[in-house]
C-alpha cells in the first residue's frame, strides 16, 4: 500500500499500462459511435423499404444510405472493435507492453477521418458505384489502408518484442489479418486489371475476402484468448487452432466467385469456389468445435455469466452463417436464393450473429480486468436480450423474404409479385432492426459504465 | 526454423502464400478476362447517356437493380444469357448481387417509353402501385407554368402540389436516356 504510483505503473502486467488502456477504450468508444450511426442508417434503410415514401431527400435515399450503413459498420464498427480488441490480446499474450500506443492513437485517428468522410462523400454521391464495400473513393481508401498497415506494424513489432518463446496462436490469426488486409486491400483497388469482368472477378474475391481475411481471423484470435481467460482454463486444442488458421487461407481465399455463379466469369473460377466451399467446413468446424469443447464441462459458469453466453452464441454464429454459406454455394441453392434477400439474411448472421455477439462477449469479458469497472449484470442482460431476439427475428424474417422471392421467380410469376410477397417480412425485419437499435444504446451505456478511472483497486491489490 | 516460434517467418508464409493465392485466384483471371472484346454492334455512349449512368452509379441504383441474365428460365424475360463481351471495357460493370427491383440489362426494349421512365423516376408508385423504388423528385423542377422548351411530365395530380407541373431536369433526361440506351447486342452467330 506504500508504493507510489510510479512504482505502481512498473509493476502492472503487459496491457494494462493506463496509456494502453485509454487507447483501447478509445478505440471502443469510436467503435460503439458508428455503431450507434451506421445502425440508425440501417433501420432508415429497412423502414424505407417498407414505407419508400418516408424521409424523402436526395442524401437519405435508399441507394445512398446502403453503402452508408455497410461501410460504417464494416470499417467503424466491426474493425475497430476488432482492432481494440487485438490490442490488447497481442500484448496480453506476448507479455509486453503494446510497441506503440502512440500510433495505435494515430491509426484511430485516420480511421475515424476515412468513416467520417465515407459517410460524407455516398451522403452526396461521391462513390464508385455499387462495388459492394469498396465504394469509397481511393484517397478515403488511402487513408484507411494506411491505418491498417500501421496498426499492423504496431502489432507486429509488439509480438516481435515478446517475452514468452512460442507465439501464441491468437497472434497468428492476428498478424495474418493484417498481412492479408494490406493485399487485399489493395488488389481491390489498384485499377489495372480491372477492366470490364476483370472488375467483377477481384470484387468476388475482395467481399468475400473481407470477411474471410480480415473479421474472421481478428475475431477468432481475440475469442482463442478471451474463450479460455473467462473460462479460466486453457484451449481445447492449440494444434487444431492452428490447423484452422492454414485451412482458413488456403480455402476462404478460393471461394469469392460463388458471388457470381451463372454469370460469364470463367467457370473454372465458380466451380472452384463451389468446391472450396466444402472446405471452408473444416476451418470453420474445428474453430468453432475448439470453442465448444474447451466449454465443455463449464456449462454451469457459461450459465451464469452474460458475457461468456454472448460468446457461446457468437461461436454458434460462425458455425451456422459457414455451414449456411457452403449450402449457398451449390448451384441448386443458387438457383432459389441468389438476388435474394437470403443473401442480407446471411450477412447479417455473419457480422452480427458472428462476429458483434463475439466481440460483445469479449469486451464484457475482458475490460473489466483492465479498468476495473463493470456495468450491472442485469445491464448486460438486457443487451444480450435485445440484440439476441432483435437479431434473431432479423435474419428469420429477411431469410423468409428472401425465400419468398426466390419461390416467386422461379414460378414465373411477375415482378412485382414478389416485392408484394415480401413486405410483411419486411415489416418484421424493421421490428427486428428497431430492438437491435435499443441493444446497442444500452450497450453503449455499459461501456461507459466500464471507462477507466485510475489505476483500478483491483490491479492495486494484485500488484500489492 | 519454426512458425511457432520464429514471427518473421511466419508472417513472411502467411503473406507469401496469400499472395500467391490472390494471383491465382483474383489478379491473373482478372486480366485475362479484361481482353474480351465488346460485340460488334455495341453502340457508343453519347455524353448524355455517359452522365445517366454517371447518375445511375451515384445514387446506388445497382444496390437494388442486376444487369445480369443468367441462363436460367426465371430469367428469360430480361433478355438473353449475359456475356463477358457485355461488360467489355465497363468501369465497373453493373451485374450485381440483389435483385430488390427487376433486372435492367435489356430494359430500353422492354420499356422503351420515355414519359414512362419519366413518370415512374418521379414516384413510382404513380405507376406500379406496390413498388418500393425510392421517387426522385428532386430531379424534376414544379412550376407554375411550362416554357416552350420543357419536358412536361404528366404525373397523376395526387403526387404533385396542386396547380404545379412537374418539368424533367437534364438529370432526369440523361437517366432516362441512359435506361433507354441498355439493349443487348446481337450475338453474331
């Protein structure tokens, strides 16, 4: 108890150095910013869809807020909670300060700028067209693609600087997102091969990518440390964490042109893809298989614990949206549901019911430790609630529209019959949008309820 | 050497490999594919219809709307099967993956009306009924009166104030002509 502060700040374990913890909270409070934005456009999107003559202005019109709601929840959101996140886990499991809080700091900023200016620019109809999230400008890609590299040097040389002999297999994933974002990144938008359907083979390859390369390893990364923290007991098994990791690149990579079969892109490429789309069951099974059995046999703290239940439910996230995707990929699938708004259903399982519920789960799970402040159980319960029925009458009732649809096209009927046969679902997904929204004001407000204050008693009385 | 221990190796594999992919997989087809020619009697875009499909790109059109007629039999009715020849030369080409609204690839033969478009881009509702298109009015001016040289829009009176008249901009003009001009080729034989 004598120890002065200085003292004190020598002494805290990697990650929990109060310049650390203040960017990772920053990071989270961006984050949950564009959330609460990019969600707002989103119900716009889907009362509009229903109601099309409601809000009627040139900046708020449905082909403008689309690309709005999905880059700000790509690139604000999801990516810089992920990033926060992976923060913390990279210097956690290398047991060394964070190389850089400053350029992680710098990195927050160019992203905050490039989402900003995102949203400015589709508002007023700067955009390169429907290219399904990379409708940004290049100098707004610019920007955030340097964010990414230099966060990822940060990471990099953190892990480099690590104090343990092995790299913890969350730091693979890790440093694997990032390696694959920088090529991903920028083979979407350098032009030169790009040129009629060159143009639509990479923009198969980049959307599917992005969820492939860059959300999916960062999360799993983050959950292979957050899963066993909170459990507090090891992983299921480190060998299969790693085979995940090397199946993930070598068939997520392969499979983008499913996003175009029965279209003239060469057919070697679509039947490929199809077949790769099996594969992707064996990363995607012994992630998630990992995850459950290393729960296996703490049912009764899963039980009591909402951050570990938000985890648990992301988990059956990935394993549904995957399986989901592969069957989507078979050219009878296709036939029923592409065009579809099956394809929005699944999306939405895969960035919500996936990835949101995960990074939900770890923040619950993991900031408490290094601020030492928790929001009420029963705070977190209540966001758990509504964003688990929210999101579930979403993906339900958008799934069946989409249903809907494709039974209308296939039985020949005319067009307008299947815009008619969806607008009950419709109604339902805004319902399903509306509690969505409410969960992430109450989460908002929890993570408030967690912002660091000093150095936290708790670190104090384990440092003393 | 081991990954599990030696970082620089291992983001050196995971980037080379990925790389390596990406060429396979993305960059190389790429290339190989922007060679295709157009068809022979694709027309060329007049500066008006280049600003309709300018128009087209920035309101998100292609969010809701394909231009993309697979070879299935639920597709006839939009025109024949899309070629790669169809997109030659495209920045970006407009194929698309949601079909929100129907597919336009050959819509300027199977509506070619002008007042139509015009009508229907104002509200569409003013046409088809049940349609959830966005209405654009802000692309049309209300006036009291029409001048000589206008386009007088003969929208139904309870989608405009009463004792105005909608008068299409240039805007609205290019967007038309722009859907007028999508008519798929003839495929030589």
């Amino acid at each position: 108890m004598t120890q002065s502060t200085a003292e004190l700040k020598q002494a805290l374990p990697p990650g929990h150095e109060p310049e650390t913890i203040r960017v990772i909270y920053a990071y989270f409070l961006a984050a949950t910013f564009w959330l609460l934005i990019g969600t707002l456009y989103g119900l716009l999107a889907a009362l509009k869809l229903y109601w099309p003559d409601f809000a009627v202005a040139e900046w708020l019109s449905f082909g403008r807020i689309r690309p709005i709601h999905t880059n700000t929840l790509l690139w604000g959101w999801s990516s810089i909670a992920l990033v926060g996140l992976a923060m913390f886990v990279v210097s956690r499991t290398s047991k060394v300060r964070l190389w850089s809080p400053r350029l992680a700091m710098i990195a927050l900023g160019l992203w905050n700028v490039a989402v900003l200016l995102g949203l400015l620019t589709l508002s007023v109809g700067i955009s390169r067209g429907p290219q399904e999230y990379r409708e940004w400008i290049w100098p707004i890609a610019v920007l955030f693609g340097a964010g990414v590299v230099l966060n990822g040097y940060n990471y990099y040389r953190t892990v480099a600087a690590r104090t343990t002999r092995e790299i913890y297999v969350s730091n693979w994933f890790i440093l694997g997102a990032f390696c694959w974002m920088t090529i991903l990144y920028a083979t979407a938008y350098l032009p030169f091969y790009q040129g009629g359907l060159g143009n639509t083979v990479i923009q198969g390859y980049y959307m599917h990518n992005g969820v492939g390369m860059w959300f999916t390893p960062l999360i799993l990364g983050i959950t292979y440390y957050a899963l066993p923290r909170m459990l507090g007991k090891p992983i299921y098994s480190y060998a299969l964490g790693v085979l995940g990791f090397w199946t993930n690149m070598l068939f997520y990579t392969l499979i983008g042109a499913h996003h175009f079969i029965f279209s003239p892109v060469p057919w070697w490429l679509q039947t490929t893809a199809i077949l790769f789309s099996v594969g992707m069951m064996v990363p995607v099974w012994s992630g998630s298989g990992n995850f459950f059995l290393t729960a296996h046999g703490s049912w009764a703290q899963v039980r009591r614990s909402y951050p570990l239940i938000f985890i648990l439910v992301g988990v059956w996230g990935y394993a549904l949206v995957s399986t989901q995707g592969t069957i989507e990929a078979f050219r009878t699938a296709n036939v029923y549901w592409h065009f579809t708004n099956f394809t929005v259903g699944h999306s939405h399982l895969a960035m919500y019911g996936f990835v949101a519920f995960l990074v939900w789960g770890a923040i619950y799970g993991l900031l408490p430790r290094i601020t030492g402040q928790s929001p009420s159980p029963s705070a977190i319960a209540i966001h758990f609630w509504l964003s688990f029925v929210g999101g579930s009458i979403y993906v339900l009732s958008i799934s069946a529209a989409g249903i809907l649809q494709g039974m209308s096209w296939v039985a020949g009927e005319s067009f307008i019959a299947s815009v008619e046969a969806s607008a009950p679902m419709w109604l339902w997904r805004t319902v399903g949008g509306l509690l969505m929204v409410a969960s992430h004001v109450v989460f908002a407000m929890n993570l408030w309820a967690m912002r660091p204050r000093e150095i936290s008693h708790e670190v104090r009385e384990a440092v003393a | 050497m081991s990954l599990h221990t030696d970082h620089r190796a291992l983001v050196a594999v995971a980037a080379l490999g990925y790389l390596v992919l990406t060429l396979i997989i993305g960059i190389l087809p790429a290339f190989e594919i922007q060679r295709t020619k157009p068809l022979a009697d694709a027309p060329a875009r007049t500066p008006e219809v280049s600003l309709g499909r300018q128009l087209y790109l920035d309101d998100g059109c292609g969010f809701c709307h394909t231009q993309f007629v697979r070879g299935l039999d639920m597709d006839r009715p939009y025109g024949r099967e899309s070629l790669a020849a169809d997109y030659a030369g495209e920045q970006p080409p407009l194929l698309g993956t949601q079909r929100t609204g129907p597919d336009l690839a050959n819509v300027g033969i199977r509506q070619p009306s002008e007042i139509w478009h015009l009508i229907h881009l104002y509200n569409p509702r003013a046409v088809v009924p049940s349609s959830v298109m966005p209405a654009y009015p802000w692309y049309f001016l209300l006036k009291d009166e029409a001048a000589e040289s206008d386009v007088v829009v003969p929208v139904p009176p309870q989608f405009v104030p009463p004792g105005k008249i909608a008068v299409a901009s240039p805007e609205a003009l290019a967007v038309v002509r722009y859907l007028q001009s999508l008519k798929q080729p003839e495929v030589p034989r």
